[in-house]
C-alpha cells in the first residue's frame, strides 16, 4: 500500500486544507500445479482520517476483485477494473496518477468530462466501495497486444491497446444498456482513444474522449507529457480542452528522496466545472 | 484466509448470479511461560463485493473471539463458537461446509429446519456480524472426549462427543432462558445428535436434530456422504427430511488443482422452506 | 497490538460483565536515502465484540496517522497524538493505562474532571474514530528535553517535558478557539503538570490539572504509584482529588506469566461523577 499527507487549496473555497491517505492493500494469491495463478485484491482506504466512502465513522474497506491468471489470459470478477479505467494513458504517470499530491481534481483525463456531468462515470476498481455489480471481465494480452472486455448489471466494455516501438496506442468503448446507480441511463456511452511512448528521458501521450450522458454529448482532448531530469526529479504538465467548456492546465512536480519516499506539488488551473486554481503539495511513500 | 468465486443459480429466482467471497483471517497468539496459549481470531470478510453483514458499504470486520488453551482446555469469551455450531458433523467436510461453491442454503444441516424457522438459529462465530452477547464457552479434549459447555446473554449449552475407531458420535443442546435478538424466545431448544466416520474411502455421517422455536417444534434427519476417488476428485451428497415439510437432497463435486486451490460444483434440490433449485459453482482458493 | 479479556463490575449497575477489546495495529514506515522515517499508523479495535466506535456492527477502522521524522524532529497529520494526551504522567504505566483490566474509568488521570463534564474532552489519538479535524503536530527531543505543539480545527496545544535524574517534570495546555464537535467551545482549556520518577524498584507520580469548559472551573490533583516486587507481580495504586467533588481511590495489581501475558487486576473507588465502585479484571496479551 501507500500512504500520502501534505495539503491542498483551491481558490474558489480560498482554504488551505490538510490531505491525507492510507492506502492499506491486501493482495492474496496461489498457484495450482498447472501454473494457474488465483487471487484477490482489498483495500482498506482512509483519507483526511475518515472513511473514503465518506462516513464520518472511518471504515474503509471496499469490494475485492477475484481473479485467475494463466498464459497471458485473466478472467475476474467482484470490484473489477473496468475497460476505461484500465486503457493505457487515461491516466498520468504519477504517484497520484494526477496533478500534484491528490491529482487536483483529475481534470487531466480526456474521459472525465464535464460539461455533461461525465466525471468519473466509468465503471472501475473502486477504493472506498463495492465497485461494480455483477462485474465480470476478461483481459488478454500477447506479443505487445492487449485485449479487454467487462460486463457489469449496467453495461459492457470493450478495449483494445498495442504496443510498438515504445509506443501504445489504445481505444475503449463502454456502454450502458440499463439505468444505474451512478446516474447512467440507457444509451449512455465513453469512447477513449490515446497514444503515448517514451522518447528518452521525455514521456508524452495525447488522449481523447468522446462521451454521451442522458443524450449531452461532450469531447475532450488531453495532450500530457514529463521530462526526468535524471537527478530524482521529474516535471511533467497537461492541457485539456473539452468543446463546450474552456482549458483546463497544470503543472507539477515530483522529487524522489529515495526508499519510496517522494514530495510530490502540482497546480491546476480549470475552467471546466467552475473556475478553479487547485494546488496539492506534500510527501508521498510506498510501503 | 479464503476466497471464492463463481455464479449461483436459483430455480425460483430463474436467474445466474455472481457469487464471491473473500475472508481474511486474522489470528493472533501468543504463550506464557507455563505453556498457556492466549489468542484471539478477527475475520474482514466481503461478499459479493458487499459486506458480509449486508450494509452498502463493504465494511466486514466481526467480533473477535479471544481464549487461553492448555492440555486440552479452552476456555473462550466473545464472538464464541457455540456448542451446536462446533458439534462434530453438523456442517459437511466440504470447502462451503455445504453443497457447491457456497452451501446451496445449508439444507445439509440437520439443525437447519425450516418448518418452524429453525434456520442458523443457534449460537455460532459470526463471521459478519459481532456474534455471541456476553458469550462464554469452555471446551475440553482428552482421550478421545470431548466436552463443550457455553454460556450468553439469553442461552446456554453442553456438548459432548467421543471418537473410537474411526466414528465420532456427538450430541448437542443449546436452550433459550431469555428472548433473543436472533427471535428465539424463553424455551426454545435445539436438540442435535450425530455419528460419523470413515471407510476407506468414503466418509459417510448421519445427523439428527429436534428444535423447538415459539413453541412448534420440527425434527430433522440428514444422511450425507461423500468418495474421494484419489485423483483429486471428491464427489458427495445428501438427503434430508424434516417431519412437517419434503425432502431435501443434493449432489456435487470438488476437484484439487494444487496450491490450495479447487473448482467446487453443486445442486440442490429442496422442498423445505419453498420448493427450489440452487446450483453454485466456481473456484475455491486459501492463502 | 493486543488483546484482553476478562469481566468488569460495577456497584452501580450491581451486576458482572464481560470485558474484551482486540487491537490489530498496522504500523507502517520508510526511510529515505537521507534518513528521514515517513510512517502512519492504523488501528482495527473491536470491544466487547462491537466496534469501538458504538455501531453494532464491528466495523472498527480508526483515522491515520501520519509522520515524517529525523533527528528527534517529528512532523505528523492526521489522527495527531494532541499536547495534553501524549503527556507523560497523564495516564498510569499500566497494560490498561489506568486501573485493572480496561481502566475502571480512568478516574487517575488528572485531567479527567468530572464537575465540569471534562472526561476525555482533549484532543487525543482515537483508537476508535477519524480523531482530530485538520490535525497537525510538530514534536521535537532533544538531550532530555520535548517540545510538543498541536493545532486541529478547533483547539491548539502546547507542551513541553523535561527529564532529568530518572525524574520527568512536563507541563501542556490545550485551548479551544472554536465550538468542536465534542462540545468543547471557544475559550475552554485544560492546562496539565506532573512530575514523576523512578526510585529503585517504586515508581511514583503527582499530576495536576486545571480545566475550564463552559465557564466552569475544576480543578484535580492525582497521586500514583507503583512497587514491582521484581517476580513478575506489580502492585500499584492512585488517590486522586477533584476540587468540587469527593475523591477517587484505586489500586490494582499485575501479574506476568511470560510471551506478553499478563493478569491484570484492580478496583477502583469514586465519588465523582457518580459515587461508585468499579472492578476488572482478566488476561492481556501483546502479539
């Protein structure tokens, strides 16, 4: 697991806060005598004290993804990943796998989209709950190809990424075909595509979105990219642009201190949802 | 710890469903000088990605059950385990201790009578729930003996069982002297009795038992058994037949991959509680 | 962490208990290439088969702690220990940190006053829930010498401790600048001194503090002490004096049996809140 603790601001509330994480994760497997390998994965998430679920009485444990592996081949079920959460370059390449300490409100992803509500609307493995109902999911991958597909009560998924040179490209699609407790209706739709490779110390990517909720159509586009000094520290930025809504930019930081420890800052600047300058700053371990 | 996933199947129902299970298991102990084991066991547990204990949120921690043992004496406090619950070939020797992947509705239990809403009526380590209120038990084992007494808040019971080339025999009573929040009223009783052994390769159990709630009472027999072919299969079964309502029967298999890990399948046909048909099945694995 | 079961009495409620707590502490560190620790700690605390926090379901999670420490300088966040809670003499050095078993309701501590509802009412590491809003804390050591600050949402607190010749003088003031959520309001306080040591094979305390809430002073002073007869058996005891309520009296007894075990004993007498006399006893065991 990890834990996390530092602080954050945000210039429409004009507060600094204290931020804080613990990251407790169970990570349990076997394997059969035919090298089949089973396993579960559970967490136990606290942040700011309390509960991720956002109970004020802080019990944190969320749903367990279950799963066996063989020859490239993983068939899961429970708390699963989901197609779009799990395509390559949704995410930075950071410990927050976002801005700064806490990611900043995340608005570096093509998929969260927020002109028409359609942020964090994917079904993914969920760290403060149950996560998917009736989720089931098949990933494979082979020779620098990965395939991906899901079922949940609510919808299904299908991804795709290949990886070349360096470089992958990647495209899902997810829809829901029944009303769900998210807020989903039927019809609702992410299509995520993305590229991304290394060239020498310089990583890049450049993701797109197309989403449909409740018949509003949003397309965003998110072109991020970090440069590893090679002295412990990295600077990596982003800038998005969603069609009915302005930029959204930021920059950040990370400084390895060696044995897990990092201090991690980054600043956003949104005019998505509302109009917002966001900072999270502090220390980030892994244990 | 275990985990357990696959899919269950109600007749009633008509539907296939997910069906998971993680169980993390703590157990801690320690040893005086003088030889005395002190220690406690806490189970996190998750069910289909839910708490076990039925809440949204997958918080599942249940009571802890704390004891001291030596030569052959226990004496337990807490989450206790409950002299019908520990009575010797209650539950069948399988990875659910019932039918399939997980248990199929416990119609294998003698105790479990459906008649008179006799189901999981008695005093037993809770593992989602905090169990026992003011519970304490004492068990001791010698020579083949063994004893089993238990106390709570609003019941008391004794237990016996001795095992003599290859058989054990048993016999169990637990009695209400209070109301209960589980329903069970002043007078209510549990009367269970069982013999059980091995013959090469079968293993082979009958269970008998009289319960008594709000004054109805229902009497239960259960024949079970079970081959175990040597090549890692197992198949077993069962019938039961409570006085007032049809029989219940099943059949089903587990097969050994290695590492701990089996596939588990079975069926279950009742005409207890309302005339169903329950199948489960998938992987079962500890770690 | 550990775990302690035994029976409590209380002459009020004339009638005997069963007593337990299970403690499962996750402690969890790092340390840069430079030296510095990062930590958090995490608690899972089940009592009387219940959570500690009061829900009948034993979800028992607490709020982090986090830390970065180097050179006797100690950064934490979170779930903060608080000025007058981490200082020492406040509790007694017993298994329970009070009387017998599980504290008889620590009348012993100095800061506990009764005639102005101040139980319990400073900022403290809870064991049990998210503990303080906003907390952060800066200790420092040095050569004999503490330095403790604290500030959360509501309160700050201030504390140092010197050490000398086996005697350690300390003095904490924690003051409320905002109406908290444990009914604290603004311009309560509670200033706390003692000075303690060792002589041979006594160990002795004198506590004192002055408390305000709600605009109504008391004031209380405790005395402690202890004698390990040096085969395992510790007897200790407190008289403690509250300035507008009768006094309260303990002693208590402790027996270890090796492996971490311990019987712990002791009765307590008080005339503050309520006039009443408190008994528990039973098995502790760290694992």
């Amino acid at each position: 697991g990890y834990a996390r603790f530092g602080a954050t601001y945000s210039d429409n509330a004009d507060d600094w806060n204290t931020a804080s994480r613990l990251r407790l994760q169970f990570d349990v497997s076997t394997e059969t005598d035919g090298g089949i390998v089973f396993g579960a994965r559970q967490r136990f998430q606290t942040e700011e004290n309390l509960s991720t679920g956002g109970a004020t009485d802080p019990n944190n444990s969320n749903g367990a993804r279950f799963y066996m592996s063989t020859n490239g081949f993983t068939l899961a079920m429970g708390n699963i990943l989901g197609v779009i959460e799990a395509a390559p370059n949704l995410y930075l390449p950071t410990a927050s796998s976002g801005m700064g300490l806490e990611g900043n409100g995340f608005y570096s992803l093509a998929a969260n989209t927020s002109s028409n509500g359609g942020r964090f609307a994917w079904t993914a493995y969920d760290s403060a709950g149950a996560g998917a109902v009736e989720g089931v999911e098949v990933l494979y991958s082979m020779n620098g190809f990965g395939a991906h597909i899901h079922s949940t009560e609510y919808s299904y998924g299908v991804g795709a990424n290949y990886t070349f040179s360096g470089y992958t490209v990647a495209v899902a699609y997810e829809e829901w075909d029944a009303a769900a407790p998210g807020g989903q209706v039927d019809g609702d739709s992410i299509l995520f595509a993305s590229i991304g490779g290394t060239i020498g110390a310089f990583d890049v990517a450049l993701a797109y979105a197309s989403t449909e909720f409740s018949g509003v159509e949003a397309d965003k586009w998110s072109l991020k990219g970090g440069y590893d000094f090679g002295t412990g520290l990295t600077v990596y930025g982003f800038v998005a642009s969603e069609d009915v809504v302005d930029e959204s930019y930021g920059i950040g930081a990370s400084y390895d201190l060696g044995g897990g420890v990092s201090l991690e800052g980054g600043i956003t600047q949104t005019d998505e949802a509302l109009d917002d300058t966001i900072v999270s700053l502090g220390a980030f371990f892994s244990f």
